[in-house]
C-alpha cells in the first residue's frame, strides 16, 4: 500500500480532513455583525483599548500569512508520503487562519473604527510590528529555508522549533489565551484590565483555529522527538534553540498594557515552553496520541485558568 495509516503524518492528516471548517460558512455573518454591535455599543472603549485590539488581530493576521508561506520549504524536505499529505493540509490551514483574520478586519475592525471615529488602518501597517516580532519571523523563515541547502537532522530539528513550537505553540497560544479571556467567557479573568463585551465571532474563529494549531504543533513535537530518539539530536540543540527565541515572545506579548495585564500572558507563555521541553526531551515520555497530542495545544490550561 501506498500510504500508512498508523503513521503520525496519516494520523493527522485524517484528523485534518475529518475536522475541516469553513472561515465564512462556519463562522456566520450574523455573529460578526453582533460582534461589530457589541464594540460600537462599548461606551467604555477608548481609542487606546481599541489599537491594543487592532495590535493583536494584526499581529496573529501577519503571522499566519508569514507562517503560511514559510511552511513551503518542509514540504520539500519531507520525502515521505504521510507527512507531505499532512503538511498540505497544514498550508491549507494557515491559508485560512489568513483569511478569517482578513475577514474579520473587512468586517468588524474597519466598520467599528468608523463608527467610534478612531483612526481607521490597515492590518499592514508598520507601527503594529515591533522589532522582537520581525526578528523572530525572519529567524523563522531562515530556519525554514536552510532545509533547501541543508537538510540535516539537526536542522530539522531547529525548524520544528522555530516554526511549530514557538511560533505556533507558544506566541499564537499565548495569544490566543489573551484573545479568550478578554473576550469571551472563558481563559484567565487577571487578563484583562476591564470586562470587555463577549465577540462570539472572534471567539468561534478563535476555537476552529486553535483546534487546528493543537495539530500542527503535535506533528511539530512528534517530529522532533523522533529526531531526538531515532536521529541522534541531542536534546539540549531543541531546549537551546527555544530558550534562544523565547524573549522574542515576551517581549511581543509585553506590549499589551492598555485593556490587558501582560503578567499573567508572559507567564503563560513561559509555562507553555517549560511543557513542551518537559515532554520533548523527557526520553520515558510515551508518545500520545493524535486526539492527546491536539488537546495538549488545544485546551488544557486548567492550571492557570479561573474557570
Ligand atoms: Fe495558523
Ligand atoms: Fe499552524
């Protein structure tokens, strides 16, 4: 047979296929509509809470487009059937992370900005893009890029950290968490400096594509574990090459004061990373499965959420 379907590439590649959304069906305009209700209604919001609100839909809109195009190179080096078909499904899905932050500044950031009578901008402009930020995304692609020149274990290995841990699992968690718990009922309630209305628009979209991301990022752990135990990577290479990017996330996520306590983000943050080294370089670890790998990036952070 063609394909193996106990393979962690198929494994995903499945769980991909039998949960894919739509970013406009799934999502409906009527929630995005109340969401553009909600925000024009807030007397309370200022012109300051409402940049830190355009801050992070730019920077996820800018990352998924960044990451969606840096994730073409791994499709070239990975030889093996399995893990090309999860790593298109992969790109498929950044596409759409691109497209529903997209839509959502179309509809929601741009008519609220109009209303309130604060600057309207777009998601491109630079004053949203702090040098850590840049920095950590050129590292990214170059990362990504040395697999064309230099496929090593090693290397490949320092792709996977880069791109799938701290890109993916530690900077888009965290800011997902942010996004959560300011705006919607669920997350950490020492987040946000007020209540904020509750978007049901973004939330969904939120869900959809963290769910997706618990994939990605478990494919990512999977690899370099396998890396690590069938390769020879010495562990301390994936531990260094995280520790090395991490302030690039702090000092990203140190941005939001106006509507956010950026304390408890940058603290999440590092308990994100402290995870992911705890289960990939812990050589007992068993592997989990698909439907735990996904959970590990998906939800669990009972440990330092209020509800
Ligand atoms: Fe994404
Ligand atoms: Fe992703």
């Amino acid at each position: 047979m063609r394909l193996d379907r106990d393979s962690v590439g198929q494994g995903y590649f499945e769980h991909a296929v039998y949960n894919h959304w739509d970013p406009y069906e799934d999502i409906p305009q009527s929630d995005l509509e109340a969401d553009r209700e909600k925000m024009i209604n807030d007397e309370d919001l200022t012109e300051e809470e409402f940049e830190e609100y355009m801050l992070v839909l730019a920077l996820f809109g800018a990352g998924e487009e960044a990451v969606a195009e840096d994730l073409a190179p791994l499709a070239i080096a990975l030889d093996d059937i399995d893990d090309q078909m999860f790593i298109t499904s992969q790109l498929y899905e950044e596409a759409k992370h691109t497209q529903f932050f997209d839509r959502y500044w179309r509809e929601v950031v741009l008519p609220v900005a109009d209303e309130r009578g604060f600057e309207a901008t777009y998601p491109t402009n630079q004053r949203f893009f702090n040098e850590e930020y840049i920095d950590l995304f050129e590292k990214n692609e170059a990362a990504m890029e040395l697999l064309l020149t230099d496929d090593t274990p090693e290397n490949r290995a320092k792709a996977y950290c880069h791109y799938h841990l701290v890109v993916e699992s530690v900077l888009a968690q965290t800011g997902y968490y942010g996004l959560t718990s300011l705006f919607s009922p669920g997350g950490n309630d020492n987040v946000p400096q007020r209540d904020f209305p509750h978007l049901e628009g973004l939330t969904q979209g939120v869900t959809y594509i963290r769910s997706d991301e618990g994939r990605h990022v478990g494919f990512g752990m999977q690899k370099i574990q396998e890396l690590i135990a069938g390769e020879g990577v010495d562990p301390q290479v994936v531990q260094d090459t995280l520790q090395e990017l991490m302030p690039h996330v702090a000092n990203t996520v140190s941005r939001f004061t106006e509507a956010t306590d950026p304390v408890p983000l940058v603290e999440y943050s590092r308990d994100k990373l402290t995870r992911r080294i705890e289960i990939i370089t812990n050589a007992d670890a068993e592997i989990p499965d698909v439907e735990t790998l996904v959970e590990i990036d998906d939800a669990p952070d009972t440990a330092t959420a209020d509800d």
